[in-house]
C-alpha cells in the first residue's frame, strides 16, 4: 500500500466527495420543491455568476506580475465590443508577447 492510498486518506477522499454531492444536490432540491420562486431568492441566484467571476478573478488580478494585469485589462475592453473568443484570443496574445518583451 502506498502511503497516498492509506485508510484515512481514502475515508477523507469519500467525504470530501459526499459532501460535494450533498451540497450540489441540496441547492436542486430545494429549489425543485418551492411552487414559485421568491423575488429576493432569484435575485440572489442572478448575483453568483458575478460573485463567482469576481472571486475568481480579482486574485489573478491584484497578485500577478504586469503582464497578466495588461492582458486581463485588455480582455476587459476586447470583451466590452467583441464576443468571447476574441476576448480570450487577445489577452492570450497580450500576455504572451508581454512575456516574450520583459523576459
């Protein structure tokens, strides 16, 4: 037995996993059984993709080097006029060029 695979590790592996699972799977239950949705709970569930874009996001951001900062401000404005593919195009080429100029 190798020492990734012992008895503890795989009780909090299979934990980890329930609760992963419970918890999915509770947020789809819940809203399941409510006849109507109330007004402040759809406005809570229209804020996590913000919320979870943010989260994400701000980090990266307020942590990383200049090149990533350029590239994530040029995303910003590439995405404000064109569609995604775009967006992720050029801030794939912005910091791969600022990479190749400071380095």
């Amino acid at each position: 037995m190798t020492t990734l695979l012992t008895p503890y590790m795989t009780l909090l592996i299979a934990a980890a996993a329930a609760a992963t699972f419970l918890t999915r799977i509770a947020g789809y239950v819940l809203v399941k059984r409510l006849k109507s949705m109330p007004p402040r709970l759809e406005a809570a569930l229209n804020a996590v993709p913000a919320a979870v874009l943010t989260a994400l996001v701000a980090p990266a951001f307020f942590y990383s080097e200049i090149d990533v900062k350029v590239a994530m401000a040029t995303s910003l404005l590439i995405g404000l006029r064109f569609g995604a593919i775009p967006m992720l195009i050029g801030g794939w080429a912005v910091v791969m060029l600022m990479r190749q100029l400071i380095s």
